[in-house]
C-alpha cells in the first residue's frame, strides 16, 4: 500500500509544473514528514552521537590525507580526490552563483534541464524521496 501511495504520488509530483505552487508545497510537505520520521525513529537509536560522528569523519579525513605511513596508498588518493570533488563542487557553484553568468551556469541550471521534462521531475524526486528515506530510518538500530 505504502509503496503504491509512494509511487502514485511521485507521478503526480512529475507531472506539475516546475515553479506552481502545488510543487513547493507538496515538497515543502515531503522535507516536513521526512524530518519527523527522523526524529520519532531515530530518538535514542543512533549508533553514536552526531558530533561524535562528525568529529570520527574529520579525523578520518585528517587520517587519511596527513598520515602516509598508517594508511594504503589508496586510501589517501581516494580520500583525496573525494575532498577535491566536494571542494570544486561548491567552488563552481559558488562563483557560477556570484557571477550569474549564462555561460558559467550553476549546477542547478543542469538539474533544472533535467527537471523540466515530466519524466525528468519524476525520476528525481524519486531518488530525492528515496535518498531521504533511507537517510531519515537507514541504519538504526532496534533498542
């Protein structure tokens, strides 16, 4: 039943024009339901706290780029070249922003291209709603 609602309702999403109001309220209504699921699923069910967490991912960065005798080779690299992604991402979309150039257009202009087809807007909405559910009761634990 849940995965039929799910599905009917991502063929709806996709076939509402991309700036009407039903469109930001039927997402602004996903983003509300996702974070209470989170919160009532999640309470006392993390397997660590959350600044613990972020402190063990700093570190791990740190680790990984400034510790060349107890990591591989390859896990440096791949560490590496996953802050480089991250780093020129948000620096592209960042000057594309402040510039607000046509011919620098920002990643969201390319998101924009894909989303302005009915079948584009389903399909990412779909892996939008999947990505925030499995991010909203993925890995948790039972108390």
């Amino acid at each position: 039943m849940g995965a039929a609602a799910a599905g009917g309702f991502i063929a709806w999403e996709g076939t509402l024009a991309q700036s009407s109001m039903p469109a930001h309220v039927s997402v602004l209504a996903v983003i509300a339901l996702a974070l209470a699921a989170a919160g009532v699923m999640g309470r006392s069910r993390q397997r660590r706290p959350s600044a613990a967490w972020l402190r063990d991912g700093a570190v791990a960065v740190r680790d990984g780029l400034a510790c060349p005798g107890r990591r591989p080779l390859a896990l440096r690299i791949g560490v590496a070249v996953w802050v480089v992604l991250a780093a020129a991402t948000i620096g592209w979309d960042l000057t594309s922003f402040l510039h607000q150039s046509h011919s620098l257009p920002t990643l969201s202009r390319f998101v924009g291209a894909v989303t302005r087809a009915a079948w584009g807007r389903a399909t990412v909405f779909a892996a939008w709603l999947a990505l925030g559910a499995y991010l909203a009761a993925g890995g948790r634990r039972r108390p």
